[in-house]
C-alpha cells in the first residue's frame, strides 16, 4: 500500500498550535490533507499525532488517525524519519505491507497534488531511495554574510569575494513540503539528503517556511496572491 503520512505533533513551540491554527479560512493541516486526497495516490492519509485535539480535527478532515504517537516520538529532538518509520511499520505489524510513503508536513499550504504526482514518478522511474521537495536559493549563498561579535560583518567562503555572480554554482535547499521514499529506505533510516535522493525542484514563489509570526504573513500574502492569480487564471480560459 501507498500512504501519505502528516507528522502533527501537539508541541510546537515557536508557533503554538500552528498545526491547527487557521491560515486563509482553513485549519493549516487542512491543505496538506486536500492535497493528498486530491492526488488519488494513496491508499490512506495518516496523520501522526500524539495531541487528541489534532487528531479529532484530522479525522474530522477525511483523514486517518489510526494510532496514537508514542511520547518518545513527540518531543523536540525526535526527527521525521523516526516518525515515518513508526508509521510504515505500524501498518507492516497490521498486514499491511507499505511500498512507498510520502511524509507531507502539516504546515506546507503551497504543496500541490499535481508535485506528489511528478515526486513518486521520479521515485519510481529512477529507483532512487527519496524524492524531495526543493528550490534554488535566491542569493548566491557563497556570498554569504556572518555578523561578529561586535557588530562587523564577514563573508562566510572570502575566497569568492571577488568571484562574478554567474561563475558561482546555483545551490538548492529542502522546500519543507513533501518527501517520497521508499518503504525500505524509511525503515532502515536511510539519510533523505544524499546521492540516493533527487530533488523535485519548486519556483521560490511556491516555498515558505512558517516558524515566525512575519513568516505567517508572508505565506497568507504568497498564498492569497496565488489564489487570486489562479481565479483571474480560470476566468480568462472560460471568457
């Protein structure tokens, strides 16, 4: 079986409750939830939960809650792979054997089931361990800044000091949206950023962590805009 697997935990601590905190008229973890369904991928959309408020409010959302997550996998330093493991093995203990799972965050309103499908194609189609979403760095990031203690600035790589923008590598990071992987790479805890992994590159437009209060505004602002550009987008193509 093939499952979507939402981490909820009920913890947040820079943004309390951010899981279920209303972003452009719906819980957070709504869009994560009605972008897998909307995919037609998975068998079950499993949201991993330790708080019985989130898993209320998942179950409520056509998603499945079918267990409980341990406390030891709910604190601050328990990583996702941990937690998706849990869950393909939950499901491998129940005799239902897991072949792919997708780890899709709760907090990622700007991932499309469109980029699910592409990500477990390229999964597929390559045999590589993860998929993952990803976009390219707006700055050359060897120009990079670091402020010292009392107050000055100094480049982080000074040997590109004098090097030209366009002689300089583009570089990618983690978009925070989704991760495809296999059962078995899951299991085995396999690193998701390395020379088994391919990335599913993102415009930057569609990528914006939420750990801030400014970070919140932001995203509402991105994510009315592309509302609105979809709406404008629909009503010229049926004039």
């Amino acid at each position: 079986m093939r499952l979507a697997i939402i981490p909820a935990r009920g913890g947040s601590k820079r943004l309390p409750r951010k899981n279920i905190r209303q972003f452009c008229g719906q819980p957070m973890i709504a869009w994560s939830i009605a972008a897998a369904q909307e995919s037609g991928l998975f068998n079950a959309v499993v949201v991993s939960t330790d708080d019985a408020e989130i898993a209320d409010l998942a179950r409520r959302l056509g998603a499945s809650v079918p267990f409980m997550r341990p406390a030891q996998l709910a604190d601050d330093h328990t990583g996702t792979g941990a937690v998706v493991g849990h869950a393909v093995d939950w499901f491998d203990q129940q005799g239902q054997a897991v072949t792919e799972a997708c780890c899709l965050y709760a907090t990622a309103p700007f991932v499309q089931a469109k980029d699910l499908r592409e990500g477990l194609g390229k999964l597929q189609a390559t045999g590589c361990d993860y998929v993952f979403s990803a976009t390219s760095f707006a700055f050359p990031i060897q120009r990079a800044l670091q402020i010292t203690e009392n107050g000055g600035v100094v480049m982080l790589q000074p040997e590109h000091r004098h090097t030209r923008s366009q002689d300089l590598p583009e570089a990618f990071h983690d978009a925070g949206q989704f991760y495809w992987g296999t059962a078995d790479a899951w299991r085995c805890g396999r690193p998701v950023f390395g020379t088994s992994s391919r990335p599913h590159l993102l415009p930057r437009h569609r990528v914006q962590d939420i750990d801030t209060p400014e970070d919140w505004q932001r995203a509402e602002w991105l994510f009315k805009a592309q509302q609105a550009q979809h709406l404008n987008d629909n009503g010229r193509r049926h004039a």
